[in-house]
C-alpha cells in the first residue's frame, strides 16, 4: 500500500491560508457492489464512496469541494486512471493489494493513525478483530474508537475495513451495509455466514480464516482417512481371497 505522507493537521476543511487548493477529479464506476464515486487529488486517490446512484452523485461532488477547497472536475481518464483500472482486476477476483497512493486529507489524528495500520496490516483475505486493530496502534481498551474509525473511513475497499470484523466471528458494522462487507469478503475467499463445516460463528469463522485454508486442510485430512480405510479394506479383502484359495 503506497502511503503518500499528508501533514497531520485532522481533517480536511479546505486549504490553509497561503496554501493552493489541490486539483481534485471524480468519476463514478460500476462495480461489483454496485456504483462507486472516486476522487484523486495529485497526492492520490483521496475519497471511495459507495451506492453512488444518480440522486447522490449530484451531492458528493459538491460536498468534496466543500472539505478540500476546491471544485472537482468529473474525469476518468487523468488522476484516477490507475485507480480504476486496479478497482477493475480486484472486483475480478485478482488478489493482490490495491497499491495506490492516498491523499490522507479527510481524516486524521486517531482515526488516520487506525486507518494506515489497516492499511499496511491487514492483508488481502484476512480479517482482524476491533480489539486486536485497537491493541496494534498501541490502544488495547479502544475497539470502540477503532469502530468509530471504520465508520468515517473515507477510502473504503482500498483501506479495507471490510476486513475488520467482531472478535466471536460476527461482521459488526460497515457503512455501506452488511451485504456489501458481505460480498467483499466473499470475494476475497473470506468464509461467511454460518459455515456449513462447523466453525460455529454467524459472519466469519472465529479465527478469520480464508474458505481454502483450514476447511480446505481439514478436507484434505479427511480424504486421507478415506484413502486409508479403502487400502485396509482393501487389504483386508485380499488376506480372506488368499485364505480361501488355500482351503
């Protein structure tokens, strides 16, 4: 994940005084989990919005300007050509990283703090607790400011808090509804809802796994058994032949 380095100075509310505002560009792409509304600055790609329909692509425009100081221009083609272009191989099923450069601007203070370290930690396939995210930034007691974090998480799917569920198994929250975390962790082979091979939990196996690790390790154990009653028997069956032939 390329990590493009933004002043800590909390979110963004528009240039400071002196400062230029950013080139700011947007487009709407189709997706998998129907339309998103992205926008790139030249830092990188600075905002991810999902359910982008008609109705709330006229607004997000306008409250970007708002936060960033400046008025975007819809354009696929310049700053978010690349971004669009990974989006596509992801939503394909391609599992590497999304490794773009991000314009930190809107958010900052702990929840950019959370945020990098998903970014950075939390690999493609993988989920990780609320707890567990809050202990790695070095704040055990705080899963429910990481919540917090995940909720204005202004670059979902690229800083993937999909990926963050509750400790027993259970999805938790996501701003762009549970069947949308749903489907990015299907994509990306993370098991969900009631696993039909006994790992008990209602979102995700407890532990996180991916649907081929060990499910797919546990099927491959029990094929060997099989193998291995077949042989017996097999056995078996050609010691009682012998043993006739003889009579």
């Amino acid at each position: 994940m390329d990590i493009e380095a933004v002043p800590e100075r909390g979110p963004a509310t528009g240039p400071a005084a002196g400062e230029r505002a950013v080139p700011v560009e947007w487009a709407v792409v189709e997706s998998d989990v129907g339309p998103l509304f992205l926008a790139a600055t030249g830092r990188g790609l600075v905002q991810v919005g999902f359910h982008a329909d008609a109705a709330r692509r006229e607004r997000m425009p306008d409250r970007l300007a708002a936060r960033l100081g400046a008025e975007p221009v819809e354009r696929a083609s310049g700053l978010l050509a690349e971004p669009i272009r990974r989006l596509g191989r992801y939503f394909a099923g391609d599992p590497d990283e999304l490794d773009l450069p991000l314009d930190w601007s809107l958010t900052g203070g702990f929840n950019r703090q959370v945020l990098r370290e998903l970014a950075i930690g939390v690999p493609y396939g993988t989920v990780v607790g609320y707890g567990e995210l809050a202990r790695r930034v070095g704040q055990p007691g705080a899963a429910q400011a990481v919540g917090a974090a995940m909720g204005s998480n202004p670059l979902p799917v690229v800083v993937p808090c999909h990926r963050v569920v509750e400790s027993d198994g259970g999805l938790g929250g996501f701003g762009g509804g549970l069947e949308t975390k749903r489907r990015l962790l299907a994509l990306e082979g993370c098991c969900r809802r009631r696993c039909s091979e006994g790992c008990g939990a209602d979102g995700l196996c407890s532990d996180g796994h991916r649907s081929g690790g060990r499910h797919s390790q546990r099927r491959r154990s029990e094929g060997r058994r099989s193998e291995d009653r077949r042989r017996r028997r097999g056995r078996s069956h050609q010691v009682g032949r012998l043993a006739h032939s003889r009579r």
